[in-house]
C-alpha cells in the first residue's frame, strides 16, 4: 500500500503529533513498511490453525468473589439534608 504525505500528515493530526518537515518523509517509509508487513501477513496459508489468544494453552488463577466492605468515608456534606426532605424542585 502506497503511503502519502497527506496520509502521514492525517494520522499525524489524528494522534495529536506534530511533525517537522524532516520528519514527514522518514514517518511515511515507516508507515510504508508497517502496512507492507501487514498485508504480506494476508499472503499466509492459515487453512486449519485454530484461532488463539495466547500463546501457551493455560488457564488463568481466579479468585473467589466474596462481598467485602468498601474503604470507610468521611460524610463529604454532613449539614446536608436527610434523604427524605423536599429541596427546591428534587428529593434526597
């Protein structure tokens, strides 16, 4: 896949960079040569390899999910009105 300036300057726009003119022309061969491995990556006979998500067949530790109480907090309003009494246009 042929990679332009244009498409160097975009994804230097989309990803917040910015790029001096001596940086354009050595990020668009960079750009060039990642897509050129990607798509020589299409080129592969994958007919029959199972898919994965890692690379060793094991299985991960869990856990035992049990309630536990959350970390004490200090009232963040403690003049504030109880959850029952009518302010303004809303209840507590």
């Amino acid at each position: 896949m042929e990679v332009t300036r244009a498409d160097v300057l975009r994804c230097a726009q989309l990803t917040h960079l910015s790029l001096g003119e001596e940086e354009i022309e050595p990020m668009r061969q960079a750009m060039a040569q990642v897509l050129s491995h990607a798509e020589s990556l299409d080129r592969l006979d994958l007919e029959g390899v199972e898919p994965c998500t890692h690379g060793l067949d094991m299985a991960l530790p869990r856990r035992a999910d049990h309630p536990r109480p959350g970390s004490p907090r200090p009232r963040p309003w403690p003049t504030r009105p109880g959850p029952t009494r009518v302010i303004s246009w809303y209840r507590r």
